[in-house]
C-alpha cells in the first residue's frame, strides 16, 4: 500500500479495533477543541465544543463523500472575532447568537470559494500556492505550535494561589493568580516519560502498539502523575499532586452541554444591524486567512496518504464540507471549526487513514459529551503528559512540511528566498493587527512566501 498505510482511506478495521483507534483521535484532538471555550469564557461549555466539533467532522464527511479522512476541531484563528461577538453584545445571550452568526458568515466565505473553485478549477490554486510555498507553511504550523507544548510540559492540573504585587495609583495592590501548584520538574518528568512511552510503542511495539502509541503513552504518563500525586496527597506535598483528583467529586454522571443555539435563543431580540455588520467584520476577515490553513492541511494530509484530496473528492467539496461543518458545529458549541493538525499528525504516525475511524471518533465525541466521568477523566490529563503527546503530533506536521521542501531545489536563489520569507518570520511570530482584525502568524507567513513567489518567478520569466 502506498506510504505503507495500515489502513488505507476506505479499509474498515474491525470493531473494537476501530473503537480504539477512534478514542486516540479523541485524545489527540481534545485538548486544542476544549481550549477553545475555556478561554472565551462567558460560560461556555467544552461538552458542547466537543459535540460541535463531531457534528462538524460528520457534516464534513458528507460533503467530501466519506473520501477525507480529516476532523474538525474548535478554531483558534477565530479567537479574537468570538471575543469581539461577547464584546459588542448586549448581553451573553446576545453574544452566544453573535457566535453563530459569526459562524454563518465565516461558513459562508467558504461556501463561496468553494463555488469559484467548482468552475475555476483548481489550477490557479497549485500556482499560487506551489510546494516551494505550502511545504514551509505545513513545517511552520507545526514549530508554531511548538511553544505551547513546550510550556505544556512543565504544568500540572492542581492550581494554586500566587501573589502578585503591582503598583496602581501609588498604591501597592495584591493581583491573585491561579498556576501549576507541582513542582516544574515533576511535570517535565512526567511529560518527558509520555513522549518516550510513545516512541517506544511507536517503534518497537507490535502490530496493535504501533497503531495506538498515543493511548498507550498517555496511559503511562497518567500512571507516573498518579503515583506522584498520592505520595504528594499523603504527604501533604503540593509539589508532587500533578492531577488534580478533586475534579471527580463534583462530576455529574450524566448531563446534556449546554448547547449554543438554546442560550442563543434568549439574545436574538436584542440584535441589530449595527451588531451583525460589527461580528460580520471580526469573522469574514479571518475565513480568508484560514483557508488557507484548510489548503496546507490537506496538501499535507496527500502526501501522507499518496492521494490527492484536492482532485478527490474536490477541494470544493472539502470546503463545501469545512464551511457548512463549521457553521453546524458552532450552532451547538460555539466555535467555528476547522481542519486539525493533531489529527493529520496522528494519521502520519499512526499510519490510519480510514475515514471510518474518523467517522467514529465524530460520534464518539458526542457521545462522550453527555457522559461527566469520561468528560472529567480526559479533561484531568495533565498538561505535562499532553505535552509530551503534542511534542510527537506537532513534531510530525513540522516534518512533514520539510519532507514536501526536499522535493524543491534550494540551490535554485529564488527558492531559497521563498522558503526563508515564510519559515523566519513565521518563527519569529510576526502577525498584524488592523482594529480587532488579527493576521496570524501562519497567514502572515504564507502571505509573505506567496507574494515572493510571485515576484521572483515574474522577473524568472521577464529573463528569458
């Protein structure tokens, strides 16, 4: 099979396999999709972010005919436009129907490159975003993220109390924080003991091993938090507690999310037209900007699996199906989705291309959804040893991209130059703010490499 795939695109493994399988997409995936509301805040609900992130990826399966293996998660390009839906509303209420109809308009933007590119084709696609462009952009989504793993794997789930003083009108003010309460060395003990559990099963595992590394690392990593943090519970040692066991006595066995369409319902008479052209501003902008991610995403994903995604089933089709999944997805979680990097990384590792398993791991998250102890158990894996899980994830995508620079010719100058408009000042975090419009530091890079390309092949062929 090419790029020696375990499960090929259309291969359905067997049941409790696929089960399996579909929960370490769960695990690769989560930690980014319910961040997402947890910074937003205004109550939103990560149960629900996560229903809406598997109504997403089965919307997105339908319109790309169950031929992409790709999972829709919360986005984080849409960060600063959800802020601005709450900051411009009259109420919470209002600002939950600010959402999604920030989400419609985002959608939309979709919906309509997807229809260009139904007529237009895909060629001026390949020409303006070539592989000199789309490799180092796939390598900078990856060492962009690098950061947050990085300070991941020095982090419990216990939180403490810190201090801080400030000066505010000559006055000496305490400012209370919440931080990690274990020790850093801890944390970065156990992180580091995840990734190599990984590496481990990932490499010398058998045949099933190989397929579920993740599970299978972060089972270790939680194991070594656990032991760490009784001994720290009888000792009275907050340095020691990593997982903050405390989380399970206030769960609730079952319980619906609290969806975004039903708080919505409450702020809709309370919406204007300066209040929709006010969130159509903060989201419209940013769909162009994460499109293309959605390209690079997918170009990247090709080379994994040796076809094509843009030709089939279509990249209208895949937009199609990412613009109306997000808009789906956001009517129950309030996020608008887009395609994830952590699960295109867990394809790569793990050598699962089957979209059943994906198909799966949509039901599964809503599913799960419902349920508090699961909901609790996943969201009480610490930062360290997801961490250590997103040090692998984060490292393939990187890889991954500098694999498509090795087909480009570096001793060619224009080349080079491209690939260093976009990997420096994408390192280097260089993104812009217009108002409460923010360009990324990806867009802002591919942006760069684009225009580059442009030019220097322009004044190629004014030479000849």
């Amino acid at each position: 099979m090419a790029n020696n795939l375990v499960y090929g695109i259309h291969d359905k493994p067997k049941f409790g396999s696929m089960l399996v399988f579909a929960l370490q997409q769960v695990l690769a995936i989560l930690a980014a999709t319910i961040l997402v509301p947890a910074i937003i805040g205004n109550g939103m609900s990560q149960s629900a972010a996560l229903f809406g992130a598997g109504v997403g990826t089965l919307v997105y399966q339908l319109f790309t005919r169950f031929r992409s293996p790709v999972f829709l998660g919360s986005s984080f390009a849409f960060i600063g436009s959800m802020f601005a839906a709450f900051g411009g509303a009259a109420s919470a209420s209002a600002g939950y129907a600010g959402l999604i109809i920030g989400a419609i308009f985002a959608g939309l933007v979709y919906v309509l490159i997807a229809i260009i590119v139904k007529f237009a084709g895909v060629a001026w696609i390949n020409k303006l975003m070539p592989t000199v462009v789309i490799g180092p952009t796939v390598a900078l989504i990856g060492l962009s993220l690098a950061v947050n793993a990085v300070g991941d794997l020095a982090k419990g789930k216990v939180m403490v109390e810190s201090i801080e003083q400030t000066i505010v009108d000559g006055a000496i003010v305490d400012k209370v924080n919440m931080v990690s309460g274990c020790s850093p060395y801890i944390a970065l003990l156990c992180g580091i003991i995840t990734l190599f559990a990984i590496f481990m099963f990932s490499v010398y595992g058998k045949r099933m091993a190989k397929l579920i590394p993740f599970i299978l690392g972060i089972a270790v990593g939680y194991v070594v938090a656990s032991l760490f943090t009784v001994i720290g519970i009888a000792t009275d040692n907050v340095a020691l507690q990593v997982i903050d066991f405390n989380a399970f006595k206030e769960m609730q066995i079952f319980a619906v999310p609290d969806f975004t369409f039903v708080k919505a319902i409450k702020g809709i008479k309370e919406i204007d037209g300066a209040f929709i052209a006010g969130v159509a501003v903060a989201y419209v902008p940013v769909a162009f900007v994460v499109f293309a991610e959605h390209i690079a995403d997918h170009k990247n994903l090709s080379t994994i699996i040796d076809k094509d995604l843009l030709e089939d089933p279509g990249l209208h089709n895949t937009l199609l199906g990412d613009g109306v999944g997000s808009i789906a997805g956001a009517l129950f979680g309030g996020c608008p989705n887009t395609t994830y990097g952590e699960s295109v990384g867990c394809v790569a590792i793990t050598r699962n291309a089957s979209v059943v398993t994906i198909t799966t791991t949509a039901f599964m998250c809503m599913i799960i959804s419902f349920f508090g102890p699961f909901v609790t158990f996943l969201s009480s894996i610490p930062n360290c040893v997801m961490g250590g899980v997103c040090v692998a994830l984060y490292g393939f995508i990187a890889v991954s991209g500098l694999k498509m620079i090795q087909q480009v010719d570096l001793g060619e100058s224009r080349n080079l130059f491209v690939v260093s408009a976009i990997l420096i000042p994408g390192i280097g975090g260089l993104s812009v703010t217009f108002g409460k419009i923010t360009i990324t530091t990806i867009a802002c890079a591919l942006i760069l490499g684009i225009v580059a390309n442009i030019l220097l092949n322009k004044f190629k062929k004014s030479e000849k």
